[in-house]
C-alpha cells in the first residue's frame, strides 16, 4: 500500500546548527507535501508545503526540498533554536474525489542548547 | 480569532461506555475530520466530512461514529467497540485542496 516514512526516528543538533529532517514517500501519484510540526501535548502546527510541480520551496528559515526521481522530500531548518524541539511529520496527499492526507511516522528533533 | 476548539482536553473512560469528543470550528472550512495519533506515531484517519450531512469512513472506523449536522462541528463518539479506545484523538478542519488546520487535540484514558 502507499506509505511516508521517515529515515530518522530522532535527531539531536546543537542550537545554531541546520537540521535536516528526511521522509520518503511511495505513492507517485501525490502532488502535494505538506511538513508539520507538533509539540507534546499538542496538534500538529502547519510549517511549508510544496507542490509536485517544484523541486524547492523556502520559507522562513525552512525550506522543503523535493525529489520526485527517487520520492524524497526533505526538511531544512536554518539556525536551530530551542523553540524548533518538537516532532515534524511529513505528509503527502493525492488528488482526487477527496484529497486524501497520509502522515508518516515523525521524527523527533532534539535542540542541544 | 479563527481556529478549530477541541473538548474536553482530558477524558477517562471507564471500560464499556461511549463517549463523545467535540469539535468546533469558525474557520468557514468545508472539510473536517478525525485523526488518531498513538504515542511514537503518526496519525490515523477515522472519518472525515467533506460536507455537511455527509461523511465517510477513513483507515480505522471501526468502534467510531460521526455526525455532520452543522457545517461548524463534527463530534466523534468513541464506542464500546473500540477495543483499544486510549489514544490523542485530533480533529482537523480545510478548505478544498488546502492544508488542515488542526485542534489542539483530546487526550482519551480508558480506566
């Protein structure tokens, strides 16, 4: 069946540095990635998205890099700081008579003050 | 300001009773829905709505149910048979073909 996963369960950096958060999907028919992040105890909060159509997306210290060739799609975090703790979700949807959003697993970023 | 309300935050559950978790939105969304995120996990989908009096079933549906009676809210009841009812339970709310927003989400703890 289709899936996202995602490489790294956790992943620590020391604040300052970029973090890159990886997720692989398999469905070749999504057109849309959408990256969230969630703190504990709370719902998942909208970061960037990009379309099928591009290969890059950049937004406020974040950029979303896409790789249809091989069904990748990356997270940048420029300059990490102790508020960017928390699990990022990689989801991807599909068009069609309801736009289905399927989520991966998360990964867990961990900011090293 | 906008955004989609979720109630209770924390709720228990005795083994065998139905509950129902709330949510309201006043974002104007036409699509809302329910999600499970199990501790580690990601988030499942139970139902979704797309428009008012109308939903459907998602991944894991059974031991749910739903209603769409206003555009604004789509309360999920969690029954007796769902066998393993203890989970984060978020509502989401969108447009068509946009993001979704979510709630800040229903803890549910069966006893």
């Amino acid at each position: 069946g289709e899936n996202v996963g995602l490489h790294l369960p956790t992943l620590s950096v020391q604040e300052g540095d970029n973090s890159i958060i990886n997720c692989a999907y398999s469905n070749s028919a999504s057109d849309y990635f959408i990256w969230y992040k969630q703190e504990s105890g709370k719902g998942p909060q909208f970061i960037i998205d990009i379309r099928s159509n591009m290969d890059k997306r950049q937004g406020q210290r974040v950029t979303v890099l896409l790789n249809k060739t091989v069904k990748h799609l990356s997270l940048q975090i420029a300059a990490t700081q102790p508020g960017d703790s928390a699990v990022y979700f990689c989801a991807e949807r599909y068009s069609g008579g309801y736009q289905k959003v399927t989520f991966g697993t998360g990964t867990k970023l961990q900011v090293i003050p | 300001d906008g955004g989609i309300t979720q109630s209770p935050k924390y709720l228990f559950r005795k083994e065998g009773q139905n509950v129902t978790l709330s949510c309201e939105q006043n974002l104007n969304h036409d699509a809302m829905y329910w999600y499970r995120q199990d501790p580690g996990q990601g988030l499942r989908l139970i139902y979704y709505s797309q428009i008012v009096n109308d939903f459907q079933k998602g991944d894991i549906a059974e031991g749910y149910s739903v209603s769409r009676e206003k555009k604004e809210s789509f309360p999920l009841t969690v029954t007796s048979a769902q066998k393993n009812p203890t989970a984060f339970y978020l509502c989401a709310s969108s447009l068509p073909r946009d993001v979704l927003t979510f709630g800040a989400g229903s803890r549910l703890t069966v006893l």
